[in-house]
C-alpha cells in the first residue's frame, strides 16, 4: 500500500512538471493563457518544487522583470519554500540575460543576511560568474564572517575567477599561512592556479 502511494505521488509530481513545462513551450509560442498559467504556477506556494521550478525557468526566460522579484522572495525565505526551492531559485535567478545585473544586484544584498551554508555556497559560485567589481568585498566579508569551512573553500576558489591583484594577494596570503587549515590553503592554491599569475 505504501509503495502505491509513493508511486502515485511521484506520478502526480511528473505530471505536473510536465504540465509546466508544456504550459512554458506555449507561452514561448504567444499563448496567453499559458503565459498566464505559468505565471501563476511561480508564485503559488503550494505548488510542488519541481513543477514550481519549472515554471520559474519559464519565467525567468520570458519575463525576467516579473520572475526576479519572485524568485527574490523566495531566496530571502520570505514566502513559503524549502532549502531545495530556495537552492534552486538561486541558479535560476543567476541563469538569467548576461547583460542583466538584477540577479547579481539581488544576490550580493541578499548573501550577508543567510545562514544556512548550502545556500551560501549557491549563492558564491553565483557571484563567481560575475566580473562585477562589488563581488571581490561581499565574498571576502562572508569568508571572514563563515565559520563553515566548506563555504571558505568555495569562496576561495571563487576568487580564483576574478584574477585581479586583490584576489591575488589574498589567495597567496592563505596559500602561504601555516597557520590557516591545510584544506584552505589547498584551494586557496587552486584559486591562484585559476588566476594563472607567474
């Protein structure tokens, strides 16, 4: 009885994904009424994570002035979602038009305010992509602020990315402290191998 339950539940889970998904390709192709249901299945709470990610990718692809703010919400936990849902909120919020800086903009205001490390890291390797110059400060606070020392890896290897002489001198500074865990002056190394300085 409980595996048919089980198998019933995903069931109902793949089809409502799909369900989106389809919505999406209609909405992509003028549809109105399938533009309005995947706005609708984005904002609803209830809706289960796959499907509700689903219809954010839309979204985000279509009209990303209506899906950030959204997709802001629920990063900062402000609506209804689990860690999953807000992780994956992350991605597809980073995911969006390379000339957009709104995603970018939202992550570094956002980041100083999380706690829970799994999201932290989502949100860095978010910030790594980008060549805005406010990211090298925001990653640097949080490190000094983090005592989870798998979110100082991530950061450190971040860093890496940016290859200017600020992220240099403070990889080599990890790199060369005995001090510092042998973990983080691991990646500390291979943020500078990134950064490709002789």
């Amino acid at each position: 009885m409980q595996a048919e339950l089980e198998a019933s539940e995903n069931l109902a889970a793949e089809s409502e994904a799909l369900a989106a998904r389809v919505a999406a390709e209609l909405a992509e192709r003028g549809e109105t009424a399938a533009l309005r249901e995947i706005y609708e299945r984005s904002e609803q709470e209830q809706q289960r994570d796959d499907t509700r990610v689903a219809a954010l990718h839309a979204l985000m692809r279509m009209d990303p002035d209506k899906a950030q703010p959204i997709l802001e919400k629920i990063i900062r936990g402000e609506t209804k979602a689990s860690l999953e849902m807000r992780h994956n909120a992350v991605f597809i919020l980073c995911q969006g038009h390379p000339g957009d800086g709104r995603g970018v903009d939202i992550v570094i205001d956002v980041l100083p305010d999380v706690e829970e490390p799994e999201l932290v890291q989502a949100m860095v390797m978010c910030l790594a992509r980008s060549d805005d110059p406010r990211t090298f400060d925001v990653l640097t606070d949080v490190m000094h602020r983090t005592d989870d020392v798998e979110v100082a890896q991530v950061i450190l290897m971040s860093l890496g990315h940016h290859g200017d002489q600020r992220a240099f001198d403070l990889l080599a500074d990890v790199a060369r402290d005995p001090q510092k865990d042998p973990e983080l002056r691991a990646h500390a190394l291979l943020g500078l191998a990134q950064i490709g300085d002789d």
